[in-house]
C-alpha cells in the first residue's frame, strides 16, 4: 500500500470513528477533549459535529492554522503528562469524548505514552464516555467497542468508559 493509500484509510478511519463518538454522546451533556491538535483537521470536524459542547484542547505548542485554533480558555499547553492533570481540576469527570490523536511517528513511542497518559485521561471521563484513540489503550474501566463498518481493525481504537 502507498503512503498515500494509507494516509486515507487512517483519515477516513479518523472521521468514521469521531463521528461515530460524537452520535454516541448526543443526548448527554458533558465537555469533549482532543488530545494533539497537530494542524487543527479533526478539532474542526468535532466542532461542526457538536458546536454547542464545550470542547478543550491539549498539545505541546500550536501548529494548526489559524481557523482551527480554539479560544485560549479552551486550550491546554505543555506535556500532556503535566495539563492533563492541570485540567482535573478545571473540568473535574465532566468529559464524555476524547480523542487520543498522539502518535508521533514512532510505534513504540507512541505506545508508551499512550500507557502514561491513558489513566490521566481516565481521571477526565464521566461515565458513559467514548474514546477514540490512535493508540490502543488498556484500562478497568475502558472497554473496546466495535469499530463502524470500512475501517480496519488495528488502524484506529473505540473504547466505552464506565
């Protein structure tokens, strides 16, 4: 498969799977995360899914364009490690989605941070939440859901939390 082919497949996993999310938590209230902001494609997508659900953002620093950068009290800079549990305290077990778009390239990397990261997510997440990650993730209260139908297992990463 080209890199071309293969970045398709894992952007048209990405959409199946975020809206997917966001179909899941429509009638329940609750905030939304997106952890990796990268150039803002996803952010912007979830925002037209769901424009009236508080939505915050967690990355290193800001490289999106400039339309796909959300309000600054919307937005979490810094070690992933370190905002999210800045953000315990600023939205409590409020969250019902989260996006785990991390990878950085490297499988194990990716992995790794994925297992340091996943219980400060977990902290963030009311029952009843969906995760989408690009990494999989292994913890008591997160269970692999089905992924819709067209997308590849192992290319993308569906959990129910509670």
């Amino acid at each position: 498969m080209s890199r071309l082919d293969s970045a398709i497949r894992r952007l048209q996993a990405q959409k199946l799977s975020l809206e997917w999310a966001a179909s899941a938590i429509q009638d329940h209230s609750g905030n939304a995360i997106e952890l990796g902001l990268g150039n803002g494609r996803t952010f912007d997508h979830l925002r037209s899914l769901m424009p009236d659900r508080p939505f915050y953002v967690f990355d290193r620093q800001i490289a999106a364009h400039p339309d796909c950068i959300p309000a600054k009290d919307r937005l979490f800079l810094g070690d992933f490690r370190d905002s999210l549990v800045a953000a315990r305290q600023a939205l409590g077990r409020t969250v019902l989605l989260a996006h785990l778009d991390i990878g950085t390239g490297e499988k194990e990397a990716s992995i790794a941070l994925a297992a340091q990261i996943a219980p400060l997510v977990d902290a963030l997440l009311a029952d009843g939440a969906v995760v989408v990650s690009d990494q999989p993730v292994s913890l008591p209260r997160w269970t692999a859901t089905a992924l819709p139908e067209g997308i590849k297992p192992g290319r993308i990463h569906l959990y129910r939390v509670g």
